[in-house]
C-alpha cells in the first residue's frame, strides 16, 4: 500500500493550499528520496530538465503569446461584437454572446482557469449592468469557458497530442465540433432560464445581413488563423511550434496593418502575460512528468489497465466508468495537471479496446473541463468565483443546469464518435 | 538612480524571462522565414530556443511564484478560524521552503554532477540547460523565505 504514499501527499499538500506544481513536486521528491527507484534522489532533477526541454513544448509560450497579441490588437472586443450580431437579439442575449464568444476564442492561455479569468473581469460587470444575477453570469462565465480548450489553437490539446502521441493538427481539427456541441447545449440552458426569468436580449433587433457580414469581414482575420494553422499542419508546412511562431508573428502584423490598434505600449503587457502564463502552465506540466515518472517506476499505469480490463472489455460500458473517473479526477485537480498525470493512465486501455486517440482525446478534455466548474473543488469555479466576487454558495445554486447542458454534451461527445471524428478523418 | 535599480530588483525576474522568451521567438520565426525564402535552416535554432524556453520556464515560474499566482485551492484553509488560519499558513510556508529549498540543494549537487556532459548540438556543457533550476529555484526559495517571514509576523502578532 506505500507505493500510494505519493499520491496522498499530493491530495494533502493540495488541499492544505499548496500550488498544485508545488504539492506535484514534493510528492515526487518524498518518493525519490526515500523510496527505491533504482537512482539517486539529484538524478530526479534531470526528469525536471527532460520534461521542459522538449521543442514541441514550445508551442506554449507562443500560443499564450498570440492570444495576448490579439487580445491587445482588438480582436477580442471584434469577436465580442460578432459574437453580439449573431445571438444579441435572443433571449438572455448577454449571456448567449457569454458563450459564442468563448467558443470563438480558443483556449490560447494553456489554461482553463486563465481563460475563465478573462471574460469574468469583462463580461460579468457588463452583464450585471443590464439585470443579470451576478452569480448566474460568473456561473455561465465558468461553464462557457469549458469550451475554449476544445476551440483551436488550445493548448490543452496540444498537451494531449504530446502525451498521447498523434497528430496536433489532426486534435485541432477534432475540436471544432465537440466545442459547437457544448456552446449549442448551454444556449439551450441559458434560453430556458432567461426566458423563465426575463432576461432580455442585448439588442433590440435581429441584426440583418449586411450587419452580419459586415462584422465578419471585421472579425475575420481572428476567425480565419486558427484555419491557416490547422491546413499548415495538415500540409506539413510547419511544425506545430513554428505553428505557434507564426501565430505571434500573424496575429501582430494584423493587429498593427490591420485593426491598427496594436501599440508599441502594448509589447510590455504582452511579455507579461506570456511570461505569468508560461511560468503557470509549463510548471505544473513539468511537475506532473516528475510525478508521472513515480506512476510510471511501480507500474501504476499497468496495475490500472489490467484492473480495468478485468472489469469489462466493452468499449462503451469502458467509457462510461472512465468518464466517471475522469469527472472525479477533474473536480479535484487544476485541468492541465489532471490530464498530464491520467492521460498515460488511461489511454493505452481505450486504444487496447479499439477507441480511437483522437476521439478519447476529446472525451477526455471535455470532461476534465466539466469537472473544472463542478462543486465542490472544480478550480474554474475558484477562480470565476475570486474575481467577481460571487459566494460559492451562490454560485453552486446558479451551475447545476449548466453542468447538466454540459453533461449531455459530454454524452453526445462520447457516444456519437462519427460526429466528432468526421472532421480530422477528413484530413488524413 | 535608486528608482531604476529599484525596479530592476521588483522585476528581476520578469526581465530575465522576457530576454529569454524574446531570444526563443525570433530565432524560431527567423528560421521558419529563412527555411522558405532562403532554403535555408539555422542549424542550432532548436537546441537555442530549447535553452530560452527551460530558463524562461523556471525563471518565469519564480516570477509567477512571487506574486503568488499559482493555481492551487485554499478554500478548505479559509474556512478555519482567522488564528488557525495563520497557524496553517505558516505551516504550509515551512512545507514549501522544505520542498523548495530541498530542490535547489539537488539542483546544485545535478548541475556539478552533469557538468561535463555535452549538449547534443553545439557541444556545451549541459549546465547551460541545468543552471536554470538553480536558479529558477534558487530565487523561489527566497520568496518562500520572505512569505515565511511574513506568516511568522502575522502570527505572532496575532498572539500578542
């Protein structure tokens, strides 16, 4: 039973307030030092060098650098009026656009939790202004941000592409649909609920054509980058890390030729933001392979699969206790961690049963999402929740129809894998 | 004067992250440019950006450590009375100079061990990659110092 002493330190230390990276490392190193892993305790230092030193990793910071650049280039605020044009006219508009403009972003901050942040410090105020509950906008803010993730260029999955080994461009091309999937299922949430409530919309009338496309042909640089880079990828034209490298390069020529808004005050800010985000996420992707390598040394990955495999070999039934799993997992731990620590755990088990990668992939981000807004510890809740200011009490009771919406996305994401696989199969 | 190398100091970190991360975009951007128009690779582009992003990871881990922005959950901590609030905190500060400090004693002992080993393209010791978690950690074992001594004020204040 010891060889699980490591993994209950984590829960103690992360729960005791410990930064997830921080509870990730002292685990590993109690491990390393007094257990026998067949090396001295310094040589765990080299896994930490190992795990960062990896050129596919560098896809990160230059992610994280783009969505700044565009953030600062004004694309964010001309997605918001796309996103305004499209559903502002329906019931409960504000928190329509909530969703479409998450689903347009992406999830370039490489964490959930940062790209909760955002729209929470924006939209929130701006939906209490016009009659929204503050705790039913920061619950629709957190649930809506399950989505970036899904949305290309995400950098959660190009963290489960490198775990997983497949193709990025192909993960890419898998998200668009299960992403469409959770925005169309939370309009229907919100609809029922601001219909019953009486939550107006953000404009008074449906926005005609040339409205529309006026407001496309705006926003459709911002749209179109994420397209560059997937037939980039899929081309073999370059890597995704170059992918990232042009990104940054793209998205400020845009911001400085085109939208004209990207100032020579702005680079400080930028650096910032891509500094904080790669400091964040690359920690705890560097403390979960150190933590992973524990796993991996008892043979813990192994132990599981055949414990699994003993229990059913139907893939469906598999899925299931495997989703359930992973909601737990993702309630629990911040969502890049919980995916760098159960992808190795869980996949070669599906794959054995004849799931493809890919589509687990998508399962699996979209429940560790899922678990991310769950009560009681889902840590996008926290962090939706410690910015706007919303008692969690409060906000438990506003989730729950948005966790349901985003549960039978979930179901549709698992069960219906032709939907989701449609795309990247026909990439190649 | 003062100002400047006040600011320097606050942004210590910050700055050195930045350098790094500036050095790993354009070398990368360049030798994709210089990859199409010119036909031609920069040999040591990857294994230089490679050094960028490991400095810019620990360095920049520090950073995000001093202004206590990583992820983690304290809701179970807030919900204790404010005198066993402190308490734990203070504890949980002494856990984390152990794990910090702990770290940073093995990477000085990694970095002199691995010394002579080679990097794989330009050949250089490998301390140019190791160094950065002493001084990654280094500099995160100091914040842990300081927030150490900040917890230990609160609560022996509070005690009076």
């Amino acid at each position: 039973m010891e060889v699980y002493l490591p993994a209950l330190i984590v829960f103690i230390l992360y729960f005791s307030s410990i930064p997830i990276a921080f509870a990730l490392f002292g685990a590993s190193i109690f491990y390393f030092t007094f257990f026998d892993a067949g090396m001295p305790a310094e040589f765990v230092l080299q896994k930490f060098i190992t795990a960062t030193a990896s050129f596919p990793l560098l896809a990160i910071p230059f992610f994280v650098m783009a969505g700044s650049v565009m953030n600062y280039s004004g694309i964010s605020t001309k997605l918001m009026m796309m996103a305004d044009v499209l559903t502002g006219h329906m019931v409960g508009g504000m928190a329509q656009v909530n969703v479409v403009l998450s689903t347009f972003m992406g999830g370039v901050s490489g964490s959930a939790n940062a790209d909760a942040a955002m729209p929470s410090k924006i939209l929130v105020p701006q939906m209490e202004q016009r009659g929204y509950g503050r705790a039913f906008s920061s619950a629709i803010t957190a649930a809506s941000s399950a989505i970036s993730p899904v949305i290309p260029p995400g950098i959660t999955m190009i963290i489960y592409a490198l775990i997983a080994q497949v193709s990025v461009g192909k993960m890419f091309a898998a998200g668009y649909v299960p992403g469409f999937i959770m925005a169309a299922c939370l309009m229907v949430a919100v609809a029922i609920i601001s219909k019953k409530r009486g939550y107006k919309p953000s404009r008074a009338n449906r926005a005609n054509r040339q409205e529309v496309l006026h407001q496309f042909i705006d926003s459709v640089w911002s749209l179109s980058l994420p397209f560059g880079i997937i037939l980039g990828l899929r081309f073999g034209l370059f890597t995704p890390t170059e992918a990232g490298a042009i990104a940054v390069l793209a998205s400020g020529l845009i911001g400085v030729f085109v939208y004209k808004e990207l100032k020579w005050e702005h680079f400080k800010p930028i650096l910032k933001d891509t500094i904080y985000g790669t400091g964040t996420v690359v920690l705890i992707i560097v403390s979960a392979s150190v933590f992973g390598y524990y796993l991996n040394w008892e043979r813990i990955p192994q132990m599981l699969t055949e414990q699994l495999l003993l229990f059913t070999e139907n893939k469906w039934l598999m899925l299931a206790v495997l989703n359930a799993f992973l909601l737990l997992i993702g309630m629990f731990l911040e969502g890049g961690a919980a995916l760098i620590i159960v992808a190795p755990l869980v996949v070669p088990v599906v794959v054995k049963l004849g799931v493809d990668p890919i589509h687990f992939g998508m399962v699996m981000i979209v429940n560790i999402m899922l678990g991310g807004v769950t009560p009681p510890f889902g840590s996008m809740m926290f962090t939706t929740c410690s910015v706007t200011k919303v008692p969690i009490g409060d906000f438990v009771k506003e989730i729950w129809p948005f966790i349901i919406a985003l549960l039978v996305s979930l179901m549709i994401v698992t069960y219906v894998p032709d939907l989701i696989m449609f795309l990247p199969n026909w990439m190649g | 004067m003062a100002g400047r190398a006040k600011y320097l100091l606050k942004n210590f970190e910050e700055l050195i992250c930045g350098f790094f991360i500036l050095i790993m975009v354009v070398t990368v951007i360049a030798n994709v440019l210089l990859r199409y128009i010119f036909d031609y690779s920069i040999y040591w582009a990857e294994e230089v950006s490679t050094i960028c992003f490991v400095w810019a990871t620990f360095v920049g881990a520090s950073a995000v450590y001093k202004h206590k922005m990583d992820i983690g959950i304290d809701v179970l901590l807030l919900r204790l009375p404010k005198f066993y609030q402190n308490i734990a905190r203070f504890i949980v500060s002494i856990l984390l100079l152990l794990i910090n400090g702990y770290i940073f004693y093995m990477s000085i002992v990694f970095t002199h061990m691995s010394f002579q080993k080679p990097t794989a393209v330009l050949g250089i010791s490998s301390a140019v990659f190791n160094s950065a978690l002493i001084f990654g950690f280094g500099l995160i074992t100091l914040h842990t110092l300081k927030f150490l001594k900040q917890d230990f004020v609160i609560l022996v204040d509070r005690e009076v």
